[in-house]
C-alpha cells in the first residue's frame, strides 16, 4: 500500500502518517498540490490523504487533467462540517476527522485495499475471464484485454496487477485515445530538454515511471501506426528512447492493454501493425457486454446503489421488485459505466425507503422504459413494416395504386402539382387517374383555390 498526504498540518498529518506506517503503509509527504503531482508521476501512490482546508477540487481536477486515477480521502477538525462536505462534494472518496483514530485509518486503507482486488462478479461468462485472469496473472506475459466500452477493461487491468508479482510496484495507465499524436510519444517515452520547442527540462515519460511495475496502455487501437514500431521495440528490447535523447534507457515492465475494436480487423485495415498485436496478444481476456452476463446486472446494481447511498451521506437503499425487473430487462449498451451511472442517479432520485422504478431514468430524465435507442427504434419499425405487408395480402395493384395516389393528394392538401411530385408522375397522368377515381365514385381532395383557377383556365 503507498500512502499520499497532502497538507501543512504536519502534527496531526504526522499522527496519520505513523499510524499508516504501523499498518504497513509506504508513506510520502507533499505540502501543495504540485509537489503531489511530482510524487503521482514519478512514483505514483494507491490512496491520498488531503488536508480538507486546501483546494480539494483543484487536487481531483489536477489528477484528472494527468488521467490519475486514486482514492482521494479529505482529512481536517472534527468541526469543520461544512469543509468536509464541500471535499465530498469536489471527488473526496471519504472524510476522516482529525486527529485520526487508528481503528478508522486501518478501516480505511483496508477499503481501499479491498476496492483494488474486488471484482464484482456472479455471471459464469464473467467467472470463467476472471478465473482466466487469475491463471496468467502471476507471469510477465503481456495480456490485451478485449471488450466493449464501459465493460470493465480496466478495472480488470487493475485487478491482473494486485494479483501479480508486481503488486507492490507501480501501476501506471495511459489512454492513448485522450493524448494527441504529437505528444503521445513524449508521455510515453519522455523528454530531454531541449528536444523540442517547449521542453524546458527532461521529463520522465510513463515507461519509466512505471519501471517494476505494469503499464497499461488503454485503447491501443488509437495509437498512430508510425509510434507502433516504436512501442514494439521497447516491448522486444526493454529499453526505451527518450525523445532527443542519446542513449537508451533499459526498463522492466509488463505491457497490459485494452482495445474495444477487434485489432485483427485493424490489421487488415493497415491501421494497426500485426507483429505488434502478436507482441501483445500473448493472453486475451475478452470481456463479453453487459447483456451477455445478465447474472451480473443485479449484483453491479446492489453494490453501487450501496456504494453512492454511502458517498451521498443516505441511508442504505434496496432496489423494488419492479426496479429489478426493469434492470434487467434494459440492453445497456454503454455496459458497466451506464449502469454505474444510472444507480447513482436513481439513488439521488429516489425519495422513499427504495429505489423504485420512477428512480431508473435516463439523464434525460426519461425512464429506462420509455427509452427508444437503436434496438427499440429498430424493433418498431419491424413491427410496423410487417403490419403494412400483411395489410398489402389480397389486394389487387389498382387499388393499392389508387389508396397511394389519393394518400398522397390528401397529404399534399390537394396540390396536384405538389402530389404528381412526390408521386415521380406527370401532372397528366395524375389528372386521369382522379377523373378515373372520380367516375368510379370515389372522393377526390379538392385543389387548393389558386390551384384551381389554373386548372379551369389550363385544364
């Protein structure tokens, strides 16, 4: 476990400090929110402490702009209500008031221990890439992890890693998707100064950051094919070139990646180098969409209804039979992340001692019944095309002809011109097909006023 503190209140900071020691903690110190960036990218950490009265939303916001993903815990005064709500409210994971209590450290670096290792799981689809993941995660062998987004590629990444032999080294992700070409390969293999316009220093790049550890390289598929072959040659040789350096520089790590595209097919496409993805490729842990592992829907739902009740300072919510039913029956095509997302609100919405079905709405607003995505709309429009073939049976061509003709006319308000048109006709086809329909005593639309005159005069 590495321990983050970020603070000025050094004698009750201290005390946390030492009682995390106690607990097995690494621990570092940074008194600004610069410092703790330096730290998070040169040796990065699994959970961080700040002291309530800095600017805890410039802190989550600072790691967000980096892509740092870590549990950030407020700490200050007992009295200082209104601060540790607005922590909360800013990304704090938790609040812990000062000075700490030892049973509540040790309770709340055993969580985050637990959050790192926990799976949340119950579908036999989900259990056999699990029981997969846990086979190979002991070796050094790259793994590319597969799968739509919001599955829970990375999620899963981090679960390969606390369970490997590198545990207790760096883990360090890198979205590909999010970082422009230009800059990719600086982030990945580093700078010296003076490589280009701008670089004021070197900098250490993520290969070396995660040195010991794993790196994982998020949505690889997005990397630009020219920085492929150099990737590939620091998976082959473990070294790595900095960009304007001289010299290489030797690393030890192991390579997961995530892709939610089948990179076979960007092979073919000539998007994607194929020595590469054999390079990666060693174990594929394909993670199958949510709707295929309907035995999870409801244990995820269980567990982040409890999880933003707790985050939200509410009392613990069960989810309605009907709210069950209607989960289940949803197709989730964001997956995982939809879900999540969709339990938060409803436990925000929610104003009973369950979350009931009025609770599972959209971000819209609607609900998840009403919702009319892609497979609804499709559905529906199946279901109207075979009512029109069915109403079509039996029919003789004259009289579908003349329904469509008068349809047409009567949508058009009359407007002969207008009619003819739309119908791909002459306007003196379409005069004796209604002096056809007129004669055989059928209702024809009279034209509008102007329309008329003219086919008195012209007609």
């Amino acid at each position: 476990m590495r321990l983050l503190i970020v603070g000025t209140l050094k004698g009750q900071l201290s005390i946390a400090t030492k009682m995390a020691v106690d607990k097995g903690a690494a621990v570092t110190n940074a008194e600004d929110i610069e410092t703790a960036l330096r730290v998070m990218r040169a040796k990065g950490a699994d959970l961080v402490m700040v002291e309530v009265t800095m600017d805890v939303r410039a802190l989550v916001q600072a790691f967000a702009d980096e892509m740092i993903a870590v549990p950030i815990v407020a700490c200050g005064t007992s009295n200082d209500a209104r601060a540790a709500v607005a922590a909360i409210h800013a990304g704090a994971k938790e609040y812990i008031p000062l000075p700490p209590d030892p049973e509540l450290i040790a309770a709340v670096l055993a969580a985050v221990a637990n959050d790192a290792k926990q799976l949340i799981y119950r579908d036999e689809a989900m259990a056999r890439v699990v029981q997969l993941a846990n086979q190979v995660a002991g070796s050094d062998a790259s793994i590319l992890i597969t799968g739509e987004s919001g599955t829970g590629k990375e999620v899963l990444a981090r679960y390969v890693h606390t369970k490997s032999n590198r545990a207790k080294a760096p883990f360090v992700a890198v979205n590909c998707a999010a970082i422009p070409d230009n800059l990719l390969e600086s982030e990945l293999f580093g700078h010296e100064k003076g490589a280009f316009t701008g670089a004021v220093a070197r900098r250490i790049g993520k290969f070396e950051e995660a040195n010991g550890g794993t790196l994982l390289l998020d949505e690889i598929s997005e990397m630009d094919i020219r920085l492929q072959s150099k990737l590939l040659r620091a998976i082959q040789e473990r070294v790595i070139d900095r960009v304007g350096g001289t010299r290489p520089v030797p690393v030890d790590i192991r390579i997961l990646a995530t892709s939610n595209r089948t990179l076979a097919d960007e092979v073919r496409k000539g998007t994607f180098r194929e020595d590469l993805l054999y390079r990666l490729n060693v174990v594929n842990l394909k993670l199958p969409p949510l709707r295929e592992r309907p035995a999870d829907i409801l244990e995820l739902a269980g567990h982040f209804a409890k999880k933003y009740a707790e985050a939200n300072g509410m009392p613990p919510k069960l989810l309605s039979a009907e709210a069950r039913r209607q989960l289940t029956v949803a197709r989730w095509p964001g997956n995982v992340r939809e879900l999540e997302n969709t339990l938060h609100r409803a436990v925000l919405l929610s104003t009973g001692p369950e979350i009931g079905v009025d609770a599972i709405r959209t971000p819209d607003g609607a609900r998840l019944d009403e919702r009319r995505g892609p497979d609804q709309v499709a559905a529906q429009a199946a279901i109207a095309a075979e009512a029109v073939t069915r109403g079509l049976v039996g029919r003789t061509v004259a009289d579908v002809e003349r329904d469509l003709i008068l349809d047409t006319l009567g949508h058009t308000l009359g407007n002969r011109t207008h009619a003819a048109n739309i119908l791909g006709i002459s306007i003196r086809t379409l005069r004796n097909k209604l002096n056809q329909y007129a004669d055989e005593g059928h209702a024809i639309p009279p034209p509008p006023q102007g329309e008329a005159r003219y086919e008195m005069r012209y007609g």
